[in-house]
C-alpha cells in the first residue's frame, strides 16, 4: 500500500583493509605531493591582513571598556 523506505547503504573500505592498501601504494607518492603543496599554500594564505587585530587584543580592549563603564556610572550616579 505504501512505499517502505529502503535502509541506506554505503560503499566503505577501511583504510587498513589488504585490498585497499595494494592500490593505494601506486597513488601514495602524488597523494603527499599534493597534501604537502596544499598544505604549504594554506601556511601562504595565513599571513592575514596587517589591519587584522589578534582576538587577545579585541578582549583586553573590551574589560578595559566594561571597566570603564563601570566606573563611570558609579561616579556619576
């Protein structure tokens, strides 16, 4: 009458299975080239902005600012 839903199934290996490790040996050399030129840009593109303040900076500013605040209303009230 109505349509059953079907249970999902999915095409693992693990990585340490024999099979796995046989094909994966021919294609181990230009998977750490390419993890290794990957990773090297990702290091590039780090750098940040120089306008870009640490987020230690923007918390100290911040208690400095409650502080403040703080301070002010309690002379002032």
């Amino acid at each position: 009458m109505f349509k059953q839903r079907k249970n999902k199934t999915f095409n693992y290996q693990s990585r340490l299975s024999k099979e796995s490790q046989t094909d994966s040996s021919l294609d181990n050399d230009s998977y750490t080239k390419d993890f290794v030129s990957k990773w090297q840009r990702k290091n590039v593109n780090k750098t940040g902005s120089p306008g870009a303040m640490p987020i230690r900076t923007l918390i100290l500013i911040l208690v400095l600012l409650l502080i403040c605040m703080y301070v002010l209303e309690k002379k002032y009230m």
